[in-house]
C-alpha cells in the first residue's frame, strides 16, 4: 500500500507541475474560460432564482 500511494503522489505532482505549466503557458486562454465560466454560473443562479420567485408567488 505504501508503494502505491508514493506512486499516486508522484503522478499527481507530476499532473500538477504540467497543468501549472500549461495555465502559464496559455494565461490569456484560461482568463477567458474562467470568465465565461463566471457567467455561467451568473446565468444559471438566475434562473433558478427566477423559478424559485415564481414558485413563492404560486403558492
């Protein structure tokens, strides 16, 4: 077990270092999709904002 979980920290270091460098690598893409990914999730709370004030008002 030991073995497998020095193994498992291995990777995900080695995982780590590529995904930083790759966040580096491509910083103005990543800026993008993480503001698209904000407004996103803007939309999507807003709309069940909208559901649930319609179901308020149902009842």
């Amino acid at each position: 077990m030991e073995k497998m979980g020095i193994g498992a920290l291995v990777v995900g270091l080695v995982l780590l270092g590529l995904g930083g460098y790759g966040v580096y690598a491509f910083f103005p893409d990543v800026i993008a999709v993480l503001k698209g990914i904000i407004g996103i999730i803007g939309i999507v709370a807003g709309l069940f904002l909208v559901i649930f004030g319609a179901l308020m008002i149902k009842e």
